[in-house]
C-alpha cells in the first residue's frame, strides 16, 4: 500500500513532463541537421536545444523517475510508511528549483556547452549552480533510502530484504558516489571560473572527473528498468522470478563494476595513461556479466510463466506468453534493443576499436538505443504498472498501450539503426548542419531522414503515453488489489551477509575507484602547466 | 551475543574473499597486461625498459621527440601575443581611458576623432581591447607590416599599448548596424563551408559569438575587410595566430570574400 502517493505521482509527472517537452527538442534538432531543412542560419539555437534536452534527459528525467520509483518501492517492499517525507519534498523542490536555473540560461542561450559541459568552454554560472542542485536534491533521496532500509532491518533483525529494496537501495549507493565525480568537477574546477574566480581551468583533470560521474550514470538510469525486469515482469506476466539470489547478485555487480569504467569516454584523450585506458577497457568489459546474468534469469522466469500457462517444446513455448500483456511486450522489446546496443557498445568500450567510431553519430545512436530504447520503455512500463495504485483507476487502454510501446520500438530502431551506419561511415556527432551535397556526405542523406522519421514516431509514441496516463486519472475509480512484487521459486528465508546488505560492495566499488582512478586525478592535480584558458560563451 | 556470529568482512567469508580475491586478480591481469606487456610491443625507445613502460602507460608527460631536430623557424616574424581572458581585467592590466585618449591623437589623422573614419581605415570605436592590442604589438613586431602604423607604434610602451586599447574599445560604435542587421546574411558568415574547412564568420567574428582575440567586424570598410582577406588568403599578412585565418581565407572562392566582405560593411 503506498500511503505517499502525492509524492511519487508528483516526480512521475514532473519527470514525464519533461520528457515530454525535452523529446520534442530532440526530434528538431534530427530535423535541422537533415537535409529536409536548409541549413540553420544561427547554429547557436542547435547548440541551445542540444544542451537542454541533453541536460533534461540526462539528469533531471531519469533522476526523478529513480526518485519516485524508489519512494513507491519503500513503502510496498518494507510494508513501513516512508521516513522523512518532508525530507523528500525538499528534495523535490530543489529539483525543481535547479532545473528552472539551469534551463533559463541556456534557452537565453547563456550556456551552450552541453550537458557534458565540454571545459574549458564555460557558461553562464546559473546552469551549473542548478545541475548542482539538482544533484543535491536526489542525494536527499540517496540519503533517505538508506535510512529507510537501515530502519527496516533494525525492526526485522536477521530477516532478508525484500529483493526490490536491496536492488533500489543499491541504485541509490550507486547514484551518491557516481555523482560525486561531476560534483567535484562542477565545484572545484567550473563554478571558481564560471563566477570569475579564475581564468583559467584544468580541462584535462575536468573530464577525468566527469567521466568518473558519465558512464555509472548511465547504470543508474538502468536500475529501475532492471528492477521491473526482476520484480514486476515476472509476477506481471504470471510467473515466478528464476532465482532471487542471481538477481541480488546482478545488482551487487553492477554497483561494482559501473564506477571503475568511465575513462573508455576518453579513449581520444591525451591526458590520461594508456594503462588506465586499458584498466577501464577490461573493467567495462565485466559489465557484460551482469547483464547476461539478467538476460540468463529473465529468460527462464519468462519460460516459467509460459510452461505454467501450457507451453510446450523448446521453443513452442515462447508462444504461450501472454503477448497482449503490456509487460510482457515492454520485456521483449527492452531485451531486443538492449541486445543490439550492447552489441555495439562492445566497439566503444574497446581501446581498439573505438577510435574508428570515437564522437560519431554511432555513439549518439548506442546510447539513444539503450537509455531511450531499451530503459525508457521499462519506465513505460513502471508508470503503467504503478499508475492504477497511485490514482485509484482503472488502466483500460490496454490496446493504446501496445500501439504506443509498438511505436516505441519501432520508432527508435528506425531512428537509431540508421544513426550507427552513419556514423561508421564517419559522420560526426554534435554538428549543427552537414553539407549533403558534399560527395562524401550525399550517401548519408537518406539515412539521416530516416533516422529522422523515426524520431517523427518516437514523439508520436510518447504523446500517445502522456495521454494514456492523464485519461487514467479521470477512469472509472476501482480498488486494485495490493500491489506485490514478483515472487521467486525459492523465496529467500536466509541470506549470507553479502547478499543482504550492501557494504562489500559498495566497498568494492570506492577501492576500485581509488585503483582505477586516484593516480590519473592526483597526477593532473599535480601538474603546473595543465591549466588552460576558459572560453567563455558568448563575448567576454 | 553469537560468538561465532559471521562477520563481513574476513577471509573467512567465502563472499568476501571471494569477491576480493577475483577483483584483485582481474585488476592486477588487466594492469601486467596494459602497464607491462602492451607497451613492450611498442616500437618506440620512449617505451624500452621496464619503467619507461611502466611510466608512459600511466600517463607520464614527457617529451615527445625530445631530441629531434628544433622546430623549423618561420620565413616570417609571426605572432608572439598570447591573448587569455582576463588579461585586460584590472586597474593597470585594463589600461587607461584617458591617458589612452591623450596617446590616440596621432591615430586621429587616419582613424578619426572618435575612432571613426572616411578614409577606409578600420574603425576602432568599440573595438574589443584584446583585438587592439594585439594587432598594435603585432605592428611592433613586424608580425604584420605596415608601411603606415609601423612608425606609429615605434617607441610605445606596453602600458601605452594598453592605454590605446581600452580607449578605444570604450568609445561608442558607430551607430549603424541596425541597417546591416536588415541584409539577409550570406551563407559563407551564417554556415561557413564545411566540407572546405571553413568556419562561419559569425562564429568567431559575429554577434552570435565572438571569440577573444577575433575583432568585431561589423561596419568596418569593404575595402579594408577584402584587402586583408585577400592578403591572407596569399599569406601576405600573416599575424593571425596558429594561420588560423590564412587557413580560412586560403579555402574561401573570390565570390565569399566578397560577400562576407559586404556583408560587414553595410553600407560603407
């Protein structure tokens, strides 16, 4: 039962809304830079809208999406009120708060220097300050979760945590010491610049640090997917989850291995060793244990649910699934799309191979295929699973929600198939305007329409979701019954310390983080002559 | 209290150890692999030995080339100012409007009482600081040569230099940059030519962006704007620092320079 459900409708909405109105600055920016509109004339607008989606999706959306979940997840796994409430209001409210002082300055065009910030270039101070408390904000809700756990466990001495909390708790851990790296870059290395302080600024040293923050957020943007993969699919589709121990042991993994990985951003970078280069190459390559750990025990938790309802044979059971089920379609398509972008992240993460895709179109087609691919989806899903339990009213749309997670997918394999070719053949990423004309450039043309196209449905697809979800809130009311997690085959009576609290590995991830990372950020630290002159946006 | 309660942390959690145990392993094949063996393939002396490898592979700066032949020198002077942001902030740095005033008499003649002239000169009022003073050392120089203002800046100190300077960028600009705003912009300032290397005007030199060291342009004289671009593009004048403009105007056709030329003239 969710007693707080002002609290997570509110960062649902908040969080979709945005979405909403940052997925259409990203469908304008496919149409400006293709060769259906003529080039733009004040490529600054480019670099605006560029800056505030990628600042909205990247930060503000899926962090409130994590927030509200987390907050949903407290109260039905722990069966306890949440603590700190007003605590998690504040939080909100400094979202809020940071995201207005972020978004103003860059549509006044103050700061576009994209959400990666891309020092020594540096903006308007009132951006940075609000990505600042935007993070502050969600370390409240870091905070807060594990207060709650650590609550619940004092009241239940020895009993194992509910796997939906161990895995969002460590989503949590995770986001607190993987934000630390942009918030360390933001208030040492930036802000003393951006407010005057200095002219000058480490650019070498900047990037280390984001880079510490830019991949492991990425997994903590796929935490809630993979928490609806373990803990609302299976129960959703009618079957039991595979194991409850494999799943506690993918999330530990992830907290882990998602730290010590970030300098394969900076492959193209001359600042950092290729040792570490190399370190963080074969640490990104781990990822894929807990990935296919997932993809492993998702698959037979799917094949229970289909031999429970009469499938037969080895493969004639995959017919038997409940396709019309919303849950079982948003899996599949998640699975396929996060298949094909794992696939290709193997080139990125190679030291090797990257330097023949490094800051092409392909990079923004992976991660455009598995965060707004394969993960947003699963947020899809969360809100059409949760929504009935917030508001009180029935979800009837079931055939509006399979056209919309169908044109999900569709829409962005269209959209970013095409952005990886071109991106092979070397288009690069971040132009305002390509010359199509150009005889090296004509045969990428037809692909960048299409990949525009796609996003044509995409927003489609996305309407048709905020729409699905405001016409529950005026549905016939109903009582749902109790909301309940996914149930194992083997329920856990008891776990070995590791699996039930977090503390070896989120030790794990800070040694890791002081191996794969400490000489690089204290040797730039070091050298005198690292510091380089700001460029400052716009005139100074 | 269980004496033989279980404790997370020890060798004799197998999770621990374990878990320690296979991470370590990995870290320390990963580091051999890229500290140690990857650098021993490379064919290079900077690479030889054990802690050369060992070094380099951590990031170590060092030399390239170290003891390769000198840089070969320029045929011309070129320049040496090294313009950062921020340079002109300050009581003394940021110069002096009115002893600046009293040295720009003897620009007056061609450069106009306030910095503005007839005479297909550049128009200094309003012109950034930074830009000013680096084209006035660069004449000292002889980066850039001129017949005219090499004797004009002969005998003038840096304090002078910067006195000029921040006199002139605070005079007002001659108000007429409405009328250009009414022209539509060529493409060659808007968009530049990508495929030819060549970065839009505006974006250095514009009110869309600017960049330090990049004069304003609006308004100045079309004959002055086509001759420098054009001494560029032939590597006549040569101060602009990196060849960052002779590498553009080299790539610009006859008709852009124009056009861009035209288009920051306005009407003059």
């Amino acid at each position: 039962m969710i007693s707080n459900k002002r609290l997570v409708l509110a960062h649902f909405w908040l969080a979709f809304a945005v979405f909403g109105v940052a997925i259409l600055l990203g469908e304008w920016q496919m149409f400006i830079r293709s060769p259906l509109h003529a080039w733009l004339h004040n490529p600054d607008l480019y670099y605006r809208s560029v800056t505030a989606h990628g600042t909205v999706m990247g930060y503000v959306f899926p962090t409130l999406i994590a927030m509200g979940f987390g907050y949903a997840i407290t109260e039905l796994a722990l069966d306890q009120p949440l603590i700190g409430r007003r605590w998690a209001w504040a939080g909100y409210t400094m979202i809020i708060i940071g995201s207005i002082a972020a978004v103003v300055p860059v549509a006044l065009g103050l700061d576009s220097v994209l959400y990666t910030f891309y020092p020594p270039m540096i903006g308007n101070a009132f951006y940075y300050i609000g990505v600042v408390l935007v993070v502050v904000g969600s370390w409240i809700w870091v905070a807060l979760m594990g207060i709650n756990l650590q609550a619940w466990k004092r009241a239940h001495p020895g009993a194992p945590v509910p796997l939906p909390m161990f895995a969002n708790v460590a989503a949590a851990y995770l986001w607190g010491w993987t934000a630390v790296g942009a918030a360390l870059e933001l208030l040492f290395q930036i802000l003393p610049v951006a407010l005057g302080f200095s002219n000058t600024i480490n650019a070498g040293l900047s990037r280390v640090l984001f880079s510490w923050t830019l991949h492991a957020i990425v997994y903590f943007w796929l935490m809630p997917a993979y928490i609806a993969f373990y803990t609302i699919v299976p129960r959703a589709i009618g079957g039991r989850l595979y194991s409850d121990t494999m799943a506690r042991i993918s999330f530990v993994l992830f907290l882990v291995f998602s730290m010590p990985i970030g300098i394969h951003h900076l492959f193209a970078d001359p600042q950092v060793g290729s040792g570490f280069k190399f370190i963080h190459s074969v640490f990104t390559a781990m990822v894929a244990v807990p990935t296919l750990l997932t993809v492993f025990t998702i698959g037979a938790s799917v094949e229970i649910a289909a031999r429970l309802r009469g499938g037969k044979g080895v493969f004639g059971w995959l017919k038997a699934l409940p396709w019309d089920n919303p849950q079982m379609l948003a899996l599949a398509f998640s699975f396929v799309m996060l298949g094909f972008g794992g696939a290709g992240g193997l080139i990125n993460m190679s030291y090797q191979l990257d330097s023949t895709i490094h800051n092409t179109q392909w990079v923004t087609g992976h991660f455009h295929l598995i965060f707004g691919g394969a993960i947003v989806i699963m947020y899809f899903a969360i809100a059409y699973d949760l929504w009935p339990h917030l508001t009180g009213r029935a979800m009837r749309d079931l055939s509006l929600i399979r056209a919309q997670l169908w044109l999900w997918f569709i829409g962005m394999i269209v959209t970013t198939f095409p952005w990886h070719y071109v991106g092979i053949l070397g288009m690069p990423r971040r132009m305002a305007y390509f010359d199509y004309s150009a005889p090296g450039a004509a045969g990428e043309a037809i692909w960048v329409v299409m990949s525009t196209l796609g996003g044509a449905l995409l927003v489609v697809s996305a309407v048709l979701f905020l729409v699905i979800l405001y016409r529950n809130h005026s549905a016939c009311q109903v009582e749902p019954a109790p909301f309940t997690f996914s149930k194992a085959i083997h329920e856990p009576v008891s776990l070995p310390l590791a699996l039930n609290g977090l503390g070896l590995w989120v030790g794990l991830m800070i040694a890791l983080t002081i191996t794969n990372y400490g000489y690089p950020i204290v040797q730039l630290m070091g050298l005198p002559d690292a510091k380089v002159p700001a460029v400052f946006v716009g005139a100074k | 209290m269980n004496a033989h309660r279980p404790r997370l942390i020890s060798f004799r959690n197998p999770w621990f150890s374990a878990s320690v145990g296979a991470i370590s392993l990995l870290f320390l094949f990963s580091a051999f692999v890229g500290f140690v063996w990857l650098p021993s393939a490379q064919d290079d002396a900077l690479f030889k030995g054990l802690l050369n490898a060992i070094c380099s592979a951590a990031g170590r700066p060092g030399a390239w080339l170290g003891e390769a032949a000198p840089a070969v020198p320029p045929k011309a002077p070129v320049s040496s100012v090294v313009l950062t942001p921020g340079m002109f902030d300050g009581a003394s740095a940021g110069g002096s409007i009115g002893r600046g005033a009293t040295l720009a008499l003897r620009c007056t003649m061609c450069h106009g009482a306030r910095g503005v002239s007839a005479a297909n000169t550049p128009d200094l009022a309003g012109q950034y600081a930074a830009s000013i003073y680096k084209e006035l050392r660069d004449f000292q120089s002889a980066a850039r040569t001129s017949a005219i203002m090499a004797p004009m800046v002969v005998g003038l100190s840096d304090q002078d230099l910067r006195d000029l300077s921040a006199y002139y960028a605070a005079l007002p600009r001659d108000g007429g940059s409405g009328e250009r705003k009414m022209q539509p912009v060529p493409t060659i300032v808007a968009t530049g030519a990508p495929m030819r290397n060549v970065a839009p005007c505006e974006s250095c030199h514009g009110d869309m962006a600017t960049k330090l060291g990049a004069p304003w342009l609006g308004l100045q004289p079309r004959d002055y704007l086509k001759s420098q671009l054009e001494a560029f593009a032939h590597g006549g004048r040569h101060n602009d620092i990196s060849a960052q403009m002779r590498n553009i105007a080299r790539n610009m056709t006859p008709d852009e320079i124009n056009a861009s030329a035209s288009y920051y003239a306005g009407n003059r």
